[in-house]
C-alpha cells in the first residue's frame, strides 16, 4: 500500500512539475478563470468545443503541486469525451475526492489515473485545490468566461 501511495506521490509531482497541456489555446470557444485564495490557487482554462465533443483544452496559471497536477491530468482526461461524459466524469471525480456516492451510472467514463487523488479526501483544504480545476471547467461549458471562487 505505501508503494502504491508513494507511486501516486510521485504522478502527482510530476505532473504538478512538468503539466501537460499548458499555456493559452489560440481557438478556444469556451474559457473559464478558477481561483482558491485559501491556498492560492489561480488558473484559466481554455476549451474548444465542436458538436458537443471537447477537441482541445488548455489551461494556465500557478498554484500548488496538487491544483496544478489535477489541471494537468484533467486536460488529458477530458480531450476528445462529449460534454456529457465530461459531467459524468466530474461526478465521478468530485465522488472518489469527497467520499461521497457516485450518480453518474455504470457508462460513466474510467477515472483511471485520476483516482491518484483519492488521498486528497482525508485533507478537505486539499479538495479544494484537487476540484478548482473541475469547477472552472464546469463553469466554461456552461457559461464561457467568468470566475470560479472557492470561497
Ligand atoms: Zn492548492
């Protein structure tokens, strides 16, 4: 199990080191900004959306290892999946970090590596940092500009 924890440890940190996906997306139609001020937190995400499917998404910003890791794994996570499954997998996500109960049904798409995160439950400052991300990403798709606060 500390294998396991430490390989999660390690996922986290080179992601929050080395993001993915990172800087501005020229075609974007969809932007949101994200901001956690109890850890200091800021980020912009940048999304290009076609006929319901998520084609590119970006995002930049500075904040800690854990905000900047979930920003980095989500774009990787969310590329290329309908608008539809990104909220089944937010569902899933914002369940596997809280402890509470998934709603999201059986066709819900894999968390896969994104269940590194699942630490985060026992830290509830950390969930705001692991989510910011997810909450910014929601509110693009739904409203396109804008900022999230998670105060
Ligand atoms: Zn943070």
């Amino acid at each position: 199990m500390s294998d396991l924890r430490s390989l999660y440890q390690e996922l986290i940190l080179d992601h929050g080191k080395s993001p993915r996906n990172f800087g501005k997306l020229a075609d974007a139609n969809r932007r949101a900004s994200g901001n956690n001020p109890l850890c200091g937190d800021k980020l912009t995400l940048y999304l290009r959306v076609e006929d319901d499917v998520v084609r590119d998404v970006r995002f930049e910003g500075s904040g800690c290892a854990i905000s900047t890791a979930s920003a980095s794994m989500l774009t990787q996570a969310i590329k290329g999946r309908t608008t539809q499954a990104v909220a089944a997998l937010f569902d899933r996500f914002h369940a596997l970090v809280t402890g509470g109960e998934s709603t999201s049904g059986a066709d819900a798409p894999e968390l896969g590596k994104l269940e590194v995160f699942a630490g985060v439950r026992e830290f509830p400052v950390r969930v705001k940092c692991a989510t910011l991300v997810w909450h910014t990403l929601v509110h693009a798709l739904e409203h396109d500009g804008g900022e999230v606060t998670t105060e």
